[in-house]
C-alpha cells in the first residue's frame, strides 16, 4: 500500500470514485503545495486526538471527587482511553484499504466528536468510560495516518521538515491543553475538558472534505471486495492489553493471586496473537502485524524504543499534574501555568529537530532527547514543599526539549530501509507499540504510587501533602528516569548499517 503522485504529476489509478475528490483530481486542483494542505488536514485531527489523550489528567482529582472514586478506578479513565486506542491502532491499514482516506478519517472525527460532547454531559461513572473508550477507538485509528503521509509523499531530504512542522502543530495544541484545561477546571468544573476536542472536530471535518482524497492508499478506489479483518488477531490483541492493565491494577493490595492470574492470561494472549500472525499471514491473509518488519534491525530497535518511551511518557503525563496538585498543592490554573513555558518551548524545539533530522543522525537525535527526558524526571526529585516553583518550570522545560528530539526523529529512524508496500503496517505497529508502552506506563504510575505512598505511611485521602508523600512521587519520577536511560541502548541501535536497504523514494 502506498500514496502515489503527490509531487511531480499524478500516476494513472485504478478507480471508481468522482474524478472531483480523487487523489489525481485534487493534486492536479492545488498543484505541489496539496501534499502539505492533506498534511495540514490530517494535523488537525491529530491534535484533537492527542488532546482528548493527555488533558483529561487535569480533570482526574475533580472527576474522582464528583464521583466518589478511588485511584485504582480513576485512573481507568486514562487507561481505558489508552487501551481502546492502542489496540484501534492495528485496523488503520485495513480501513484504509476499505474505506479510503476520506471515509476513514471522517468516520474517526465524529466517533471523536460524539465521545467528546457524550462525555461532557455525562451524569454517571461508566457513560464517562464508554465516552473515553470512543474517543480512543478514533484516536487509535487516526494517529498512524500522517506518517504514512510523511513517509510517502515527502522526499528523504524533506521528511524531517515535514515531519518538523507537523511535530510542532500537533504537540504544541496538546501541549498547552493542560494550560487551558486547568483553568476550564477551575471555572466550569470537568466536563468543560472533554468539550475542548469539539471544535478541533468540526476543524477536522471541514478540512477533510477539501483535501483528504477518496481514494485508498496506492491511489485506487477503495473497495470491500477484499481481504476480511483479522478478527481473531484483534481478539487476541485487546484480551492481551486489558489482562495486562488489569493485571498491573491488581499488583498492589491483596490482589497478587489475582494480578498474577491476569498477567499470565496476558503472557498468553499477547504470544498468541504473535503466533496467529505468522500462521495468518502464511495462510495468505493480511494480518493486523506483519512480523517480517521486525527482520529491519531499525524497526525492531525503534519499535524497543517506542515501547520504553511511550511507557516514559504517557506515564509522565499522568503523573505530573497528580503531583503538582495532591503532592505540591498547586491548583488546576497553576498546574496549566507551569506547564505553559514547556509547551512553547517544546513546538520550537520540534520545528528545530525537524530540520536537524534531515541532515543528522536519528539515533543521535533520539538518544539526546532521551537523556534530556531522563534527567528531568530525576531532577523534579529535588523539589520539596518550599522549593520555588520556577525549578520546576525548569525541570519541565528540560523534559519538553528531550521529547521535541525525540517525536520528529523516531518514526524517520525505525522506518527508512523499510519496504514501500510495509510502510502503511509499520507505522501502524510503532504507534501499536508506542500506546501499549504508553498504557503500562500510566497504570504503572498509579501502581508505584499508591505503593510507595502506603509504604511512607501517607493516603492520598488527606488533604496537606508531606515529606513523605513527595518522598514516594519522586520514587516513581526516578522509575521513569530509570527507563529512559534504558531506552538509550535501544536508540542506539537505531544506526544505519552498511547492509541496510536504501530509503524508499516517494513516487513520481
């Protein structure tokens, strides 16, 4: 599967869709700028799905008050989020090849839009869930589709500029989320957050009918008459990924027999779904993992890294505004205004990498922004209860500088040298790997905490933070720094060798 003629003159496809909103129509319309306005339209998107996945962590002290929840249970509506969209992730091929580009992102952004409004008006616990699982199914699906744009219809010398720009648009909206939601928390309460992603929707919407093509990757029409979905492998994939937060739920507490019971369930599921791969793609279907990316030493390497990463990361964001609210007492709008600084040094920071990328090393670039990441986390363990609050501005900025060498270079480094028609399914399986990293991560966070804090003695129940809970925040901060220095032996790895197949050159 690929994405023809974007840049020197449309190929002849196969199609049966109206000359008028196929992919030759609309290049021949807007000309050598079109590549960058589907950019621009699948950006849009993005951000509203990356949003829906980071700013709800603001509203989770809030919601858990509103709803008399526990951590264990509060946190589920950042993991639900993330297991939905995890596991949504592998269908993005097989949609696109069934639906078009057009159909399929369309389909996503109102799935998005109806999660976001359903979830803001919402009067019980598990509406709000089924809410957050919406958004992440759409989210899920959405995310791999720039990349395989980039990757496809950029030359190599221009992926990193693209890859740049689009960097810098997507993260700097959610990036600063956090900033507005904060003080939407303040004002109007929780539901305020999830009404945040609407207009990004309706943004989305309106793009997609303008630029986003009809037709299928490879410039043909989209058809039904084809390969049916993997639905054992996603079965398979979704069974593993719950038993695997669940698990990780119920490590702490009384639950061992029960967290150990889940986690092999998990073990179980997870190889089986490898195992179902390979003996479906030898049958002649079309598996939701192609496991011969893994034969691309980049592409294993990158996909460790992602893992370790998205564990980092997405563990960190949940993490972060948690401590600054129940470990340093800071208010919702404080949370945002301390996190405001990072969020526009990070956008800069990407725009710079960007073009960086096409001229140095990734693995260079991807190692830097790791040791940057991990020294933030160990660094925030120097903040007591009377520290100055610009240390920790600091310390996220520092943190910001690390992911903004990281997001434009990963993708590039694991996926030069890979096949063309492989390119639609890896960059699905990075961004799989990337959010299952991503949903262990936050479980993982909450885990830690509530053991250390039990451990210190302390219950986030009480109102006034202490020494000893901030003791136990700075123990899962150093968890995450633990691993980022970790991730660094895999990102090294991400050297191109000798032997390794020349990057692919878009289509002409």
């Amino acid at each position: 599967m690929h994405l023809p003629g974007l840049r020197h003159g449309a190929t002849a496809c196969r199609r049966t869709v109206s000359t008028d909103t196929s992919l030759t129509a609309l290049r021949a319309r807007y000309g050598a700028r079109y590549r960058w306005l589907l950019l621009l339209s699948v950006m849009v998107g993005t951000m509203a799905s990356i949003m829906s996945s980071t700013i709800v962590n603001v509203a989770v002290p809030d919601m858990s008050h509103f709803f008399e929840l526990g951590q264990e249970r509060a946190q589920w509506v950042s993991s639900g989020f993330m297991v939905a969209m995890t596991v949504s992730m592998l269908t993005t091929p097989w949609l696109l090849a069934r639906y078009g580009y057009r159909r399929t992102y369309v389909g996503t952004m109102v799935l998005m839009l109806v999660g976001g409004v359903v979830g803001g008006l919402a009067n019980t616990y598990p509406l709000v869930l089924a809410a957050r699982v919406a958004e992440g199914l759409a989210a899920g699906v959405v995310q791999p589709i720039p990349a395989i744009i980039i990757l496809r219809a950029f030359e190599p010398h221009e992926q990193g500029r693209a890859s740049g720009i689009f960097g810098m648009g997507v993260v700097l909206a959610p990036a600063m989320g956090p900033s507005i939601g904060g003080v939407l928390v303040d004002l109007f309460g929780w539901r305020s957050i999830f009404f945040m992603v609407v207009p990004f929707c309706l943004a989305s919407l309106y793009l997609a009918y303008r630029f986003v093509p009809t037709t299928a990757p490879g410039g043909v029409a989209a058809s039904r008459v084809g390969a049916s979905l993997d639905w054992r492998g996603l079965l398979l994939a979704t069974v593993g990924t719950l038993c695997l937060l669940n698990g990780l739920v119920q490590l702490h507490g009384s639950g061992t027999g029960q967290a150990l019971l889940l986690l092999s369930v998990a073990a179980a599921s997870l190889l089986g779904f490898v195992a179902w791969q390979h003996r479906y793609r030898l049958g002649g279907g079309t598996p939701l993992m192609n496991l011969t990316l893994f034969r691309y030493r980049q592409f294993a390497m990158g996909s460790t890294v992602a893992f370790i990463y998205g564990t980092a990361l997405f563990g960190s964001t949940y993490l972060l505004p948690v401590y600054m609210q129940l470990g340093l007492g800071l208010s919702p709008s404080y949370v945002g205004t301390i996190l405001l600084p990072a969020s526009l040094v990070l956008a800069f920071t990407i725009a710079m990498v960007g073009r960086l990328a096409d001229r140095q090393p990734t693995y260079l670039l991807v190692s830097i922004g790791l040791v940057f990441l991990a020294l933030s986390f160990a660094l925030v363990t120097v903040m007591t209860l009377t520290s100055a609050l610009w240390l920790l501005v600091a310390f996220t900025i520092l943190g910001r500088i690390g992911l903004g060498f990281i997001l434009p270079s990963l993708n590039i480094g694991s996926m030069r040298g890979v096949d063309k028609n492989l390119i639609p399914q890896g960059s699905s399986v990075v961004n799989f790997v990337r959010m299952l990293g991503g949903a262990t991560g936050v479980s993982l966070c909450g885990i830690v905490l509530e053991w250390r804090i039990a451990a210190h003695g302390d219950s986030l129940a009480l109102t006034l933070s202490s020494p000893a809970r901030l003791a136990a925040f700075n123990e899962a901060f150093l968890m995450l720094a633990g691993l980022c220095a970790l991730a660094v032996v895999a990102a090294w790895q991400l050297r191109e060798h000798p032997k390794t197949p020349e990057p692919s050159q878009p289509d002409a």
